[in-house]
C-alpha cells in the first residue's frame, strides 16, 4: 500500500491492520507526515 493510500485509512482499518501487524503506528506517522510535507510545500 502506498504513503498516499496509507493517509485515507478509516480509523477503523488501521486498527485492524495495527491488531493484525500489516502496518505500525509509527509507519501510519511517517506516511500522514510526508504528504504533509509534499501538500504543503515543506
């Protein structure tokens, strides 16, 4: 799944990819603070 994909997740389906170790907090983070990045500029 890409960073941008990562971003759209419903609350609900990042918890259950966290309980099901398909993805981690922190590389929830990490793809919400690179768009960030690229939306605004930084």
């Amino acid at each position: 799944m890409s960073d941008t994909e990562l971003c759209y997740l419903t609350a609900a389906e990042a918890r259950l990819r966290f309980e099901n170790h398909s993805l981690s907090p922190v590389e929830l983070m990490q793809a919400l603070i690179k768009r960030s990045e690229r939306v605004q500029g930084g």
